[in-house]
C-alpha cells in the first residue's frame, strides 16, 4: 500500500486532512512544508503540549556534531535521549539531551504560556516553529533566510469544572497527542525536505552550531495571540460523550 509521504511526493498540491481525538491536522506540501495542529487544552496543559510537539520535530531535525577532517569530510557525534512524563497529559515524550536547547525552548513556550494566561478569560492563540536555511548575499546586504518548513500549533484554553472532567480530558488528550507524536515519528524521519548536507564553509547556513553536544537545523520559534475564545461546540460533546462512559 501506498504510504503517506509517497502519496504527498506524487502530487506536490496535496493537502491531507487527519483528525485524531480533539487535534486537527493539516498537511499542505508545496515550496516547502507546511503542518498545523489545533488543540483545546486546559491552562495547566499548554507547555506540555508545546513541548511534546517541538521537541519531537527537533529530535527528527537534529544530528550530532561535526567534525571536520577536510572540508568536505566529516565524523558525526553521537545524540543522546531523554525520556519526559509529562504532569497535566498522559504521555511521555522523547527529548534530546541537551540542557541549552531545552531551555531555549523553555523560554520561548513559558513566554507563550504567559500571554495566554494573562487573565481569566478563555485565549486562542498560536505558535510556530520555522526551520530555514541561509543564503549568502554581497556585501554589505546580509544573508537572506528561506524557510523550508513550518510548524504552527494552535491552542484553544478552556476551563473544565469537575476532577472528574479534568481527568477524563488528560487521559484522552494524552490519547491523541501520542498518536500526533508517532506521526511525526513515522513521517518527519524521511529527509525529502531537508536541505543537503553542506561543506565546513558553509556549515552554519544550515546548522544551528552554538549547542555544544546536538547540532539542530537552524530554527526560530515565534507565536501570536492571544484571541479571546470560548468552548467550541466539539469541546462540549466531547465531554458529554465522555462523562456517558
């Protein structure tokens, strides 16, 4: 049977819909790579959720070290893992290991976090994670960046009343955030999309080299909102279904 990434290759238009649980997936191959997630989350759950998405696209989206022997020669270092149980979802995640990248991360969710967060009213808001690569420009222009892929995760913040409820959410969410999580395993691991692995000159036109033991593709994270929102009506059967178990 034809797989999912052959089946995008085939047709560069393709747009793929994928609805798992309460997270919506849109899938648009074109120039570059475009993904987007849309969650309902409680506001306890939205770094975990952040989290578990980033650093998986990182660990498919990272390599070891280089070192040079010529300029076009090379050994790559070894990556190590971390194993993330989260505390607001049912899930555990892998990381890499490698303490400056996630607190880079860190900064950048705990900022997202706080904008949504900063009052008592429901928030919608959205953040993305951008790999690029550079391109040299004459002096004394700098060099241009061109995405290559972009990744844009959407958060709807609710409030639940009960425990009950509460627990009934992390158990499911955890059900279908595992289930993006093995998707981007099973896809994001091929390398059609990546830029070509690039001589010692021009190493930092596609690595980002300032982590000393993990060598990511060069990256920014941004995001937007927030929008004030309320529970959709998805949200409420959702939870009328599920409280009926």
């Amino acid at each position: 049977m034809e797989s999912m990434v052959d089946a995008i290759l085939s047709s560069p238009q393709t747009c793929i819909r994928q609805n798992l649980g309460h997270l919506f997936l849109k899938l648009e191959v074109g120039t570059g790579e475009l993904e987007g997630y849309h969650a309902e989350v409680l506001g306890r759950q939205i770094e975990e959720v952040a989290h578990s998405i980033f650093h998986t696209l990182l660990l498919y989206r990272s390599v070891g070290k280089f070192t040079y022997k010529k300029e076009d020669k090379f050994s790559v270092g070894a990556l190590g893992f971390v194993d993330v149980d989260c505390d607001f979802i049912d899930l555990t995640y892998v990381r890499l290991e490698s303490q400056e990248l996630d607190q880079h991360l860190k900064r950048e969710i705990d900022a997202f976090r706080d904008a949504l967060r900063m009052n008592d009213a429901p928030q919608s808001g959205q953040i993305s994670l951008e790999f690029y690569q550079k391109k040299r420009a004459r002096w004394p222009f700098q060099a241009e960046c061109i995405p290559w892929e972009v990744w844009t995760l959407k958060l709807d913040v609710i409030t639940l009343n009960s425990e009950h409820e509460r627990n009934a959410y992390r158990q499911s969410l955890g059900m279908a955030l595992g289930e993006k999580v093995m998707y981007i395993a099973d896809n994001v691991s091929h390398h059609q999309y990546v830029p070509h692995t690039p001589s010692q000159r021009d190493l930092d036109l596609i690595f980002d080299t300032g982590y000393p033991t993990v060598q990511p593709y060069l990256f920014r994270i941004s995001h937007q909102g927030p929008t004030t929102t309320t529970v959709s009506n998805t949200m409420r059967k959702f939870l009328k279904d599920t409280l009926m178990l």
